[in-house]
C-alpha cells in the first residue's frame, strides 16, 4: 500500500508541473538558500525574474532540458521562491523584501560595512536549459546582473 500511494504521488509530481526537487536549508544563523530544480520539455520557455535587490546570475545549465534556480538570502528579511508552470512552459522567480520601510537601524551609517554586511546579501543564480527558445524578462530593483548566455536559444 505504502509503494503504490508513493508511485502516486511521485507521478503526480513529476507530471503536474511543479519542482522535481525543492529544497531549503539554512547555512548559518541568518543565511538561507532554496534551491529547485525543473524540467523543460516544449520548445519555447518563458522565464520571469523579479529580484528586490542583490546579484543576478543567468547562465547554462549542465543539461540540455533542466532548469535550476538557487537563491541565498537572509530569510527574516526577503521571501524567495520560484514556481514552473508547464502548461504554459513559464518560470517565475520572485524575491521580495518583507519589510520594505521598517528595518534599517542605521540611520546615519558611514561605513559601508554597518548596512551592507551579510544580512542584506542576496545571491540568485538560475541555470537555464539549452534546448528551448527561450525569453527572459528581468527586473532587478538594485545590484549587480550577470548573464553569461553562452549558446543559449535567447529570443528576448
């Protein structure tokens, strides 16, 4: 009983166009990182980046139709996630600050350590697969965008 309600459940998430793999774990105190992993079989994919702020990296995945996406931010401060959609073959990334106006203490900072130290970074890097002709749309409000597209099929 127990193998059959799990092959169900794995096929109903292999085939309903969520995440093969999601994970999220903390690395240090105020450090998280979420991770997912996707599969893209259509030839065309949408892919939509909104990012609060911190450093962007858009690369090549290592296979031909697998899509990942790693965030690492200070989970009291920013809500990260990503979710696939295969019936319209699109993936959206979203990072958000949790409280846009009410959490800088430093009202008169001059060092450039006391607000911009760890607990504000945000790293996302998101490994696109090779196969599809792909569109990205990106919209970062602040920080630093890498896109290393190598061969990528980008339309847009």
């Amino acid at each position: 009983m127990k193998k059959t309600v799990y092959c169900a459940f794995l096929f109903v998430l292999l085939f309903s166009g969520t995440a093969l793999c999601h994970d999220e774990y903390a690395v240090s105190d105020e450090m998280t990182v979420y991770e997912d992993t996707f599969d893209v079989e259509n030839d065309e994919f949408l892919v939509d980046i909104n990012v609060f702020a911190g450093e962007l990296s858009v690369t090549k995945s290592g296979k031909s139709s697998e899509c990942r996406v790693c965030i690492e931010y200070n989970k009291d401060k920013y809500k990260a996630y990503s979710t696939y959609d295969r019936s319209d073959n699109r993936l959206k990334v979203e990072l958000h600050k949790n409280n846009l106006f009410g959490d800088h203490v430093h009202k008169n900072c001059e060092s450039s350590d006391c607000c911009n130290g760890n607990k504000n970074h945000v790293k996302v890097t998101i490994e696109l697969p090779g196969d599809p002709d792909t569109d990205i749309r990106a919209r970062v409000k602040a920080g630093e965008i890498k896109f290393t597209l190598g061969d990528l099929r980008v339309r847009n």
